[in-house]
C-alpha cells in the first residue's frame, strides 16, 4: 500500500542566467520577482531553487505558464 503523504507535484522552470564581474544572477521568468545571485554557479542553482519554492509558496497556482522561446541580443545606440 502507498503512503498518503503529501507529495508536491514537481514542475520545471526556465532560468535566464547571467554574470557580471563578481557574480552569477538567475532569474525566473514565469515567476514575477524570482531571482537569485552568487559568485560559483554551483550556489546560485541552490538559492535559485530556493527562491523558486519561496516564490510557488506565496504565488500559489496563480502561475500562467510560459514556453521558453530564447533569447536575443539587441544592439542600440
């Protein structure tokens, strides 16, 4: 027989990375204000994840999901 616990449904997210000079900063698309930064990129996928279980947790199921397309570059000036 299977235990009843409760169980989180697991989703995937995207997370755009970058880095400056001194650190690594992710940020999460689909979640409004889910970012993250630290100087090894190994730590900011930890905080990244951490930020997203924070920001599930207060956003709740209001998530409209979103397809990544990729990403540009766009030159100005």
């Amino acid at each position: 027989m299977r235990g009843t616990g409760s169980r989180r449904m697991r989703r995937e997210f995207n997370v755009i990375i970058e880095r400056d000079s001194e650190r690594y900063v992710g940020s999460v698309p689909a979640l409004k204000g889910c970012h993250s930064q630290a100087k090894p990129l190994d730590e900011l996928m930890a905080r990244i994840r951490e930020a997203i279980e924070l920001c599930l947790e207060a956003q709740g199921d209001k998530l409209e999901p979103l397809d990544f397309v990729g990403v540009q570059k766009v030159t100005v000036g």
